[in-house]
C-alpha cells in the first residue's frame, strides 16, 4: 500500500491543475529556490562568450559532416542500384518529428524534477525555473549564449556516428534529430517574440505549423502551467496532453520514488512572470485567445 507524503490528501472537488494529479492535493511547496532577476535586458548573462560560440561552431559542424556523409553515402548507394532510397528522407523527416517528441520530455522533466544542484543537468534545470519567472529574457539571449548548452551535447553525441558508421538512412536521422535538438531552444525564442521582431519566414513557418507558434507556447506559461511542453513544431502537444502522457508517468514516478513534480503544486512566485511591462503587453488578444484555447483542449 503507497502512504501518500506528510501534507498530501485526496481531493475529488476545489482548483486542480490537470486531469489524474488533482486526486491528490499536495500543500507543500515543490519550487526551486529564489534566483536572482537579471539586472537588465543587456544583462552580461544574456551576452555569448567565446566558449558558447566554439560550442555552436562544434555543433554545426558535426551536424554538417553527419549530413555530408550520409548524402554520399546516399549518392553511392543510388549509383550502384540506381534508384535513390526513400528511406533517408524518410529518415530526415522521421529525426524532426521525434526531435519535438524529445523536447517535449526533456522540457517536461526539468520543469519538474532536481533543483540547481543536480548533477550534470542543475544548471539547465534552473535556467528553465528562471525562464517561467522571466521568459522574456530568451528574446535578448544572444544565439550562441542560448545554443551553446545543446550544441555541445551534439558535437559529442554524433561524433561517434560521424566516425563509425557508414549507413545514409541512420545518419541521415541522427543528423536531422540532432540538428533540430540543437536549435529548439531558438526556436523557443522565437515562439517568445512578437511577429514584428522576427523574420518574415519564421512566422511563416510557425503559421504552418512547421516550427511552434507563438500562441501554442503561450499556453504552456498560463495557468496550470502543465501542458504544451514540445518547442520544436508542437506537433505532439496535443496528443501528448489529450492522453495525459506525463500525468500517468507522473504518476507512475511518484508511486515508484515517492517524487512529486512541481506541476502538482499550486503555482507560486516561481511561477508569476515578471519582467519589463512592455514584454508582459506583447502577446495580442487573439494570441492570448489562442493560448487558452490550447489551455482548455489539454484539459
């Protein structure tokens, strides 16, 4: 028989924050300490180092050569057969849908699970606790001081494809996955900042679907803050929340480990944004609408 923790009770009526969670009521509080605001938007924290730009150079050009060996191989095969395989762009297209599945459940894990002091992934974990508080802050972020976390992570993860493997459809997916891994925290900024800010076609594209929408974003920072986690397209968002995905592996964690996630307390000041006036007006009323819309069918 699981006991729940010291402060938690079943609750069938009152204000929830999902669907499978709201059975149990936890009063403690699950949030991250305190960190301090940036002192302004040209913050030196926002501003990218020599470091990042190495680390984003490393990554691209891992990105680079995984493709460049995937298209050669991909060139041979189609020589010695003559018939170009299907399979390497269904490959590529397969890495760009799974990489949205994927940030999904990275996104979905730090938001609730360790603190700054959990090892390797401390430092991210307060960096996404610090965005829900200030998410403007991304919109000031130099590209390479936002990639640089990611594009390291990259350069070390298809290194081994770029040396041992030779198979066109295998490299075509890890370079398609990992390239797209690497730039949805910039895709993230991008659903932050307002369509006057950005480049015809990124709003374009996040029009289409292609890259996650400004209103689809907005939603995972109202209230219950629990939903709309995939910053790559999106696409799995809804399928991901309309089948409660995270709550029942929620669930399943808190049963196993005694673990809470943080989704399962009220919100707090953690959670309350704060920032320059002018970033809080810059989502439109038909943005907002559509943020709740996305709200309500997650519900």
């Amino acid at each position: 028989m699981h006991v729940l923790p010291q402060r938690c009770y079943f609750s069938s009526s009152g204000p929830s924050r999902g669907h499978v969670r709201p059975a149990i009521r936890c009063l403690a509080s699950t949030s991250a300490a305190r960190r301090p605001a940036p002192t302004s938007i040209d913050d030196p924290s926002l501003q990218s180092t020599w470091s990042h730009r190495a680390w984003l150079t490393s990554g691209c050009a891992t990105i680079a050569v995984t493709l460049g060996k995937s298209a050669l191989a991909a060139v041979a095969s189609s020589s010695s057969s003559g018939v170009v395989e299907p399979g390497v762009m269904v490959a590529g297209l397969a890495g760009y849908f799974l990489a949205d599945l994927g940030s999904g459940v990275y996104h979905w894990g730090i938001d609730n699970y360790g603190n700054a002091s959990t090892p390797v992934f401390g430092s991210q974990i307060e960096a996404f606790q610090g965005h829900h508080k200030w998410p403007w802050t991304i919109t000031r972020r130099q590209v390479a001081n936002n990639l640089h976390a990611l594009a390291r992570a990259v350069a070390f993860s298809l290194l081994p494809f770029d040396l041992l493997c030779e198979d066109a459809t295998v490299l075509c997916f890890a370079a398609s996955f990992a390239g797209f891994i690497m730039m949805s925290q910039q895709f993230h900024s991008w659903a932050h900042s307002t369509k006057s800010r950005l480049p015809p076609i990124i709003v374009a594209l996040q029009d289409a679907g292609v890259l996650v929408s400004r209103a689809q974003h907005a939603a995972h920072h109202r209230p219950p803050y629990n939903n709309n986690y995939c910053i790559v397209s999106g696409a799995w968002n809804r399928f991901l929340d309309e089948n409660r995905v995270f709550e029942v592996l929620e669930m399943a964690i808190y049963f196993r480990y005694g673990v809470r996630p943080r989704s399962w307390s009220e919100p707090g000041s953690d959670w309350t944004e704060e920032g320059p006036e002018e970033e809080k007006r810059s989502l439109s009323p038909q943005v907002v609408a559509q943020a709740q819309a996305h709200v309500t069918m997650s519900q």
